[in-house]
C-alpha cells in the first residue's frame, strides 16, 4: 500500500489512479491528520509526500515519521511545486529517500516509486536472514531458533552473519578470518574451525545448516532464505 499526502484533490486522484492502474494499491490524504490516523491501522510500504500542505506541512511530518519507531523506516519520496535546491536538500537531510518536483510525468513517479521499493527492500533483506529455524536480524543483533533467542558471542553472531548473507557460497578460512578477525594467521585457521563449532552446539538441532566442505572451508546452505 502507498500513501499520498496532497491537498490539491485532482493531483491526488490522478496520481491514485495511476498507481492503481498499474497494479500499486494507494490511498490519498488531503493531510497531515487524516494521514496519521490511516498509519495507526495501516503501515504502508511507501509514502508520497507533497511539501506545501495546510496546517502541518510535509517537512515537519516527514520529521515526525522518522521519530517514530513505528513509522522511521517506511520510505519516503517528497513532492513538491518547489524546485528550488534548498528545498530538495532539506527532505533530503530529514530522511526522504528521494524527491520529485511538480510538474512531474505520470510514468516517471510510478518508475521512482518502484526503484525506491527495490533499493528498500534490498536493504532489509541484507539485514535479515532467515534459513530453516535460524532466524538473524542484524539492527537487533539476535538469533533466533524457531521462535526461541540463541545468545551468540559478537565473533560466532559475525561468521553466522556471514555464511547467511553468502548462503550458498562457499566461504574458505582464510576469507572467514581476513574479514571477521581483520588479518591473517600464517595458515592458521583452528580460530575458524572453535568458532564454527561452539555456534553449531548452540544452534542445536539447527547446527547442520552450517556445513563443511571438506578442504575448503564453509557454507551455509537451505532453500528457505527470506
């Protein structure tokens, strides 16, 4: 669902049925309050948000937006009659995620509205991982095994983060060591092998995601990665 704020009624509804017409749901708000009270029952997956608006403009509820841990992380693209740099600096600097100007094409916001998406849930996805019952989200540094926490040393959550993030891939000693621990020891990988042992015993029936490829090194495989 995508939201967009906009007094002006006929920019409002042109650009609804655009994005509905090309397969978006959105939902239009005239302002700030009729806005807000939508969010509370529905967080959308991106906003659309026009600078000029009566009562509470657009600036001030972007800022409320990423005050809120409920609302910080939803995209925002601003929108706008203005054109000056200034304008488009501050949205910026407050957290938008892009900017449009009016008057703007129909089939260009709709391509901005879709790369924003892409580039938002590419980041997300590099920040949670999930394979099997092993669960690892990377802002709250925590593991989960179906449902249950799993507390994880900060170099044992590092090599986990790791394999998730190349799952599939083959990751070898020498790689684990040079990125995690930051240098080499002289082909000494013992450190490697503890590690990837003391995380298996603590992701218990779980630990067989962690595989090990005989003479090479590591992998975590799984077909269930989100």
């Amino acid at each position: 669902m995508i939201y967009f704020v906009e007094d002006d009624s006929n920019i409002r509804e042109l650009v609804i049925y655009t994005l509905e017409s090309t397969g978006l749901k959105a939902k239009g708000f005239f302002n700030g309050a009729t806005f807000y009270q939508a969010v509370e029952k529905e967080i959308p997956q991106l906003i659309l948000l026009d600078i000029m608006l009566p009562e509470e403009d657009g600036l001030k509820i972007l800022r409320n937006l990423k005050k809120s841990s409920k609302t910080k992380d939803i995209p925002v693209i601003m929108v706008s009659a203005k054109g000056a740099e200034f304008d488009k600096v501050v949205g910026l600097d407050a957290g938008a995620d892009d900017y449009i100007t009016k008057p703007f094409g129909m089939m260009e916001l709709v391509s901005r509205i879709k790369a924003v998406l892409r580039r938002t849930k590419t980041e997300k996805e590099m920040k949670h991982f999930k394979v099997g019952e092993v669960v690892l989200d990377v802002p709250k540094h925590e593991v989960k095994v179906a449902g249950k926490e799993v507390f994880l040393t900060l170099k044992e959550f590092d090599v986990l983060e790791k394999l998730m993030y190349n799952q599939g891939l083959v990751l070898t000693r020498e790689q684990l060591l040079g990125e995690i621990w930051g240098y080499d020891f002289d082909g000494e990988t013992r450190t490697v092998d503890v590690h990837i042992r003391t995380l298996r015993q603590k992701l218990g029936e779980s630990g067989d995601i962690v595989e090990t490829i005989r003479g090479v090194g590591y992998r975590v495989g799984g077909k269930d990665a989100d």
